[in-house]
C-alpha cells in the first residue's frame, strides 16, 4: 500500500522518526467465530528493530480514500526466522475486515512507532492485569516478561473465546467479568475486589488495557483512590467504543 496514500498521519509518523515495512500473510487460523491468527513474514524489521514486552505495530488497513492505522500486537516474533503472529478479535471494522479475508501472499504496510516496555521496577511481587480480548495478546507477553510473579486478573469477555491466555494454574487466577454496561460492570468488580490482595502485594504491579473510558477509570481508581505509585501503574486504552 503506497505510504504517499497515508496523508498526514503517515506524513507526521515519518517526522517522528517511524519506521516503515510491509508483511506478507503465510499462513490463517480461525479460533473460533470471534478471533482470527495470521502468521507473516516481517519484511525484514524484526531484525531492524528488535524486539521487547507487548510490542505492537501500527498497520495501515485499506478503506475508501485512504488506509487507516490500527495498533496490533507482535505475538512470538522471532528476529531470525523473520516471522511473527498477529491475533485479531473480530468484530465490525476496516481491520477486523482485512483480518477474516486474509489470504496467504496477501501484504499489509506496517509502521514501528511508539511502541516501548519499561520494565516494572521494582520487580513485581504480584500482577493485578485487567484486560479483554483486543488486549490478549499483549497480557500473554506480559505475564512472559514478568516471569513467575503471581498474577491476578480480570478479563472482561470470555477468556475461552480465542486464542489461551498463557496462564499457569499455579501462579494465575483469572476472573472473567462479561462485559456490561460498556465497561462499568469491570469497574465496578474491580473496586469491590482489588483493594484487598492490593494491599498484600509488597511490591504491586497494576497493568491495564481495556477499552479507553474503562482504562481511564480503573486507571484514576488505582492511582487516585488506592495509592499506587504512578512508575507502578501501567494503563493504555486498547480501543475506542462508539
Ligand atoms: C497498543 C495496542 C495493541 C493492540 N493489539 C491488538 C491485538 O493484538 N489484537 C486485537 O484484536 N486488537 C488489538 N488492539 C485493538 C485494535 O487496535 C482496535 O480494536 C481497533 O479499533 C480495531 O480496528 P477496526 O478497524 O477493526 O475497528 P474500528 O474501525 O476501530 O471500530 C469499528 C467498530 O468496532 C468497535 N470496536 C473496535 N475495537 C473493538 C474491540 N476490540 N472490541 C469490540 N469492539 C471494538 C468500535 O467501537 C466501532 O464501533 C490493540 C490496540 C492497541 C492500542
């Protein structure tokens, strides 16, 4: 997809130092009616810019005019096999769309930009993860990166319905929470329930990626009203409701 078509997003990404790439599409895997895995060749950037915790890329989907960036999270990147996986919870939408049509040898312009992972410091006692499916992926890689930390989360849709979530019994409890009330049903449950083994925690680790009104409100509640230090909060809405 011609990276001139990408208008003033693509003109101001460039400005910021981005870095562009094309995929092609190997291999298709439907998990379910409502999550679709692709595997892809990464055009050559894993090994251009290296790899960490929930990377994610922003990928430009075709729509009338022009394309349009979506966030997508990397999913077993492997620098030297240039291969990566990318997991895509269906629902109406451009990239949604793009994601249920894919065929191999189908390409997609990707951008690396924004993207980063501060490792919690000091290292986390316990992880409290709220998350849903769009961010599955990423809470896989998180729960990789922080090793054997316990972890306790609350997973707003069915954590059955796509791809596992890769918990351990042992270390993880997950808590789903049917999504309600365009997310105040999470919020709710997550004031009534956190407080709690948050205060057990020495050294909590509070990770948040729900839709952004959610994120924004568990966000406010875990710094304002529970205390948690800023460095020890991380929360990034993963998508926006209309
Ligand atoms: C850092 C980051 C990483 C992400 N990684 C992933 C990933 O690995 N896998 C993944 O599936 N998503 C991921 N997302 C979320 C994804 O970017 C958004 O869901 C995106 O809006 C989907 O684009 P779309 O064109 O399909 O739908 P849009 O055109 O954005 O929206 C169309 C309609 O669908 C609704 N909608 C959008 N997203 C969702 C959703 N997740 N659930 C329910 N309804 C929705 C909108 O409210 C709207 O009504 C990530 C987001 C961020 C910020």
């Amino acid at each position: 997809m011609g990276q001139e078509r990408r208008g003033w997003e693509g003109a101001v990404l460039r400005l910021m130092g981005a870095r562009d790439f094309t995929f092609t599409v190997t291999d298709t895997e439907d998990l379910g009616p409502s999550f679709r895995r692709l595997r892809l060749t990464d055009g050559g950037m894993l090994a251009a810019t290296g790899v960490h915790p929930t990377m994610w890329v922003r990928l430009w989907f075709p729509g009338t005019g022009r394309p349009h960036q979506r966030a997508y999270t990397l999913v077993d990147p492997d620098p030297a096999a240039g291969t990566l996986t990318l997991e895509f919870a269906l629902h109406p939408g451009r990239a949604s769309d793009w994601a249920r049509a894919a065929r191999p040898s189908d390409t997609i312009g990707a951008t690396v930009q924004g993207t980063g992972f501060q490792r919690p410091d000091p290292a986390p006692s316990h992880v409290f993860a709220m998350a849903d499916p769009a961010s599955l992926p990423a809470l896989n890689s998180l729960l990789d990166a922080v090793g054997g930390a316990p972890a306790t989360i609350w997973f707003e849709g069915d954590p059955g319905a796509g791809p596992p979530p890769r918990t351990d019994p042992a270390r993880h409890e997950v808590r789903a929470a049917p999504r309600h009330e365009a997310g105040a049903g999470l919020v709710a449950r997550v004031r009534e329930e956190l407080p709690a083994p948050l205060g057990a925690a020495a050294h909590p680790y509070v990770w948040i990626a729900c839709d952004t009104a959610t994120t924004r409100a568990l966000g406010g509640y875990v710094r304002r009203e529970l205390g948690v230090p800023r460095r020890q909060v991380h929360a990034l809405g993963y998508w926006r409701p209309s």
